[in-house]
C-alpha cells in the first residue's frame, strides 16, 4: 500500500467506522477482490467515513438515503481533504458492502420496509402468489410492478380501497400500459398480473367480477409464427468460433454445447452442479428447472468433453459446487442466468452471426432433431414441454415430413 493510501487508512482507522474496518477487510480476502479493488473500496470508505465525520452523522444513521445524499450531493461538489478517493462506481459498491456489514453486525437495522397501505397490500399479494398460486420469484416480482403502478396510481397513500375502482380505471390502465410495449402480445403480462390480483380479492370476498370482465387478453394466434432457428451452416460457424484462446474460452464453449447440445435455458445452465453429472452412466440431471421438475439426459459426448475441458483446464479453484463460476470477484460463487446469455451473445459475435437470444440454441436443437428423423413426442420429451401443443410449433420446421403430405399446387404440371 503507498503513502497516499495509507494515509486514507488513517482516515478511516480513526473514524466511527473504525471497529468495522476488520470485518469489511476479512468480508473481501473471503470473497477474493483484487488487491487494488480492497485499496480502492478503503479508501472511497475512508472518504465517507471523513465527510460523515464533518457532517456530525451517527454510524447508526446510515442508510440507502444518506449514501445517496453523499453520492449525488456531496460528491459532485467536494472539497473534501486531499486526497480523498472519488470514483462514483467503487464508492457506490465499498458502500453497499458497508451497509451489509452493519446490518449484519445489528448496527443498523434491516432496510427500510414501506409501510404505507399500498405495500401493506403488496405484501399479502405476493404471499398469495407464492404460498397459494406457486409463482416463481421472478414472475411475483414482474406482477408486483405491475399492481403496485396501479395501486399507487389510485391510492398513493392512502388505504386501499378495491371498491373504488371502475372498469373505466382498469381500462385506462392496460392502455397505458400497452405503450411500453413493442408488440401486442406483450400486454398479456399486464393482463395475467391484473386478472391474478383480482381473483386473489375475489377470494377475500370482495365483489371484484366486473373487472376481471374488463381484463381480457388480445388476440394471440397460437403457434402463428414459425421459431427462429440456426441453419447448418450458421451452427457449423459457431462451433468453429468457439476455439480460440481467451480468458473464458473453455467456459463459453461449454455453455454453447449445454444450449445447442441439450437445449438447456439459461436459467438451467447456470443451476448445473458437479454432483449432477454422472460421468460414467454419460447422463446429467436438470434440477430447479422451469417446471419444477427434476429430469435426467443423456450427455452427448461433445458437450461432456466440453465440460471437462472447462473444469480440468479453467475453472477457478473453490468450493462451490456449481458447474460454471465467477471469475472474478466475489469469487467462489456460481454465475447468473445473465452471464450464461451474455457468453452466448459473445459467442455470436465472434462468429459473425446477427443474433442475440440465447434460446434460438434451444429451437435449434429441436429443429436438428426434427431434421434427423425424431418424432414430435421424442423433441417434447428433449425440450421437457409438459404439453405436445408446445411443442407443435417445430412441425412447421419438419421439412421432410412436410414434403410428403403437402398437394400439388393447382395448375401445376404433374
């Protein structure tokens, strides 16, 4: 650590923070930052530390508002000591560090629970949604956003009284909320949270039928568009784009193959673990998936040796069991379903190819099948759709069969 640093060290060492310095230090060797990440994150401590120090502010005030006071206030115009730290985006991380810290040490109580009627409400919604209705996480997080725009609209803070609402107002409602969406069907989002809310009233025995008439679904012609997919050639480009030297090469190989091989959706790429690979039976097992159910797959031997590779030659060294892990810091945890789509998004690129969604991987999958002679139910037992009309979609991409039932065009010379 050089001078200046060291003297930001003191800064802090002698602040209210200072009986908090050892815990936020061993937080960040357990999580595997940078050396220059933990000077950096100090000294924007230390810099808080003097401004709460100048500003006569308790450890036991800090909050979400006085880090934003002193990150959009103070910051801008500081003429702080020299020299004090301050780049925003390191502030804004060793400060959320700082909060969790106290939270975790009682200094400072949990954050901030709205107690307005509208949470008050949103509250008992999202109990319902989870304990009730079985919704997953992030589809009661959509639907919340959703109902808390309406509510707050209606109620602000004020009680919620669901007798106050007219078909007129729900109306009104959707097509707002159809101007932030880029196509029609999108507005069935809006639709399904708005339906859902009101049979959860329903069942508390308010009087609520005449706006659930009121919330019906645009015209969504099923299986009207044919799925995007890869052609031979664009996947043959791909592969090939995928051996090159880089930092996550092995790592975004094997998250192709576990997309294009298996038809896996982000979310299921990143939820594998080590103990569900069978290496010797060449099967892998598929928990926490979208319909909550735990399948067992053949593992092809091109996405095995995939595997492999990126855990014999890349993977960081941890404990965690998941397959696939940070790089970088805080280590020794898995990655997300966004950086599952995000290497996939690099890996087009790389290729050359003018895609973005990973799940074009999965319909490509399902159109090979199909190209190879499987049938419907065999592709719906691969993809894991518990219905075979989700899966009627990919007969439009079932060329060959296609072409032995289709008729003579009229006119035509036979």
């Amino acid at each position: 650590m050089n001078s200046t640093n060291r003297h930001k060290l003191l800064w802090l060492l002698e602040s209210q923070l200072a009986p908090h310095v050892d815990a936020l230090m061993l937080h960040f060797l357990n999580c595997r930052y940078a050396s220059n990440t933990i000077d950096n994150y100090l000294a924007g401590l230390a810099h808080f530390a003097l401004w709460i120090g100048q500003c006569n502010i308790d450890v036991k005030s800090i909050d979400e508002t006085l880090i934003d006071r002193f990150l959009d206030d103070h910051l801008p115009c500081c003429n702080c000591e020299k020299p004090v730290f301050h780049d925003r985006k390191d502030l804004h991380a060793a400060l959320g560090h700082l909060l969790v810290q106290l939270r975790a040490n009682a200094v400072i109580a949990d954050s901030a629970i709205g107690l307005t009627p509208v949470d008050e409400e949103l509250r008992r919604f999202d109990d319902h949604m989870n304990h009730v209705r079985g919704l997953a996480p992030k589809t009661r997080k959509h639907y919340l956003a959703i109902i808390r725009r309406l509510l707050f609209g209606q109620f602000a803070d004020q009680p919620v009284e669901i007798s106050a609402f007219k078909p007129d107002d729900i109306r009104k409602f959707v097509v707002c909320q159809s101007e932030f969406c880029k196509v029609t069907t999108s507005i069935s989002a809006p639709v399904s949270a708005l339906r859902g809310y009101f049979r959860y009233r329903a069942s508390l025995g308010n009087c609520v039928h005449h706006l659930i008439g009121v919330t019906s679904f645009p015209a969504n012609w099923q299986q009207a568009a044919l799925p995007k997919t890869l052609n031979n050639g664009e996947v043959e480009r791909l592969l090939a784009a995928l051996d090159y030297d880089g930092k996550a090469a092995r790592r975004t190989a094997a998250i192709v193959h576990c997309a294009l091989d298996l038809g896996l959706r982000s979310s299921e790429v990143a939820n594998l673990g080590i103990d569900d690979i069978d290496w010797s039976a060449a099967t892998i097992t598929l928990r926490r998936t979208k319909g909550r159910r735990e399948d067992v797959m053949p593992l092809p031997a091109a996405t095995g040796q995939a595997i492999a590779d990126y855990l014999q030659f890349e993977r960081p060294q941890t404990t965690n069991r998941a397959v696939f892990v940070r790089n970088v810091a805080p280590r020794d945890q898995p990655v997300g379903p966004d950086l599952i789509r995000k290497s996939i998004r690099q890996a087009y690129a790389r290729a050359g190819l003018p895609y973005t969604r990973s799940h074009l991987l999965r319909h490509t999958m399902a159109s090979r099948l199909l190209a190879g002679g499987s049938s419907l139910k065999e592709v719906a037992d691969v993809l894991r759709h518990r219905s075979l009309n989700t899966t009627l979609v990919y007969a439009k991409l079932d060329s060959k069969n296609l072409a032995a039932v289709a008729l003579p065009w009229p006119g035509s010379v036979s």
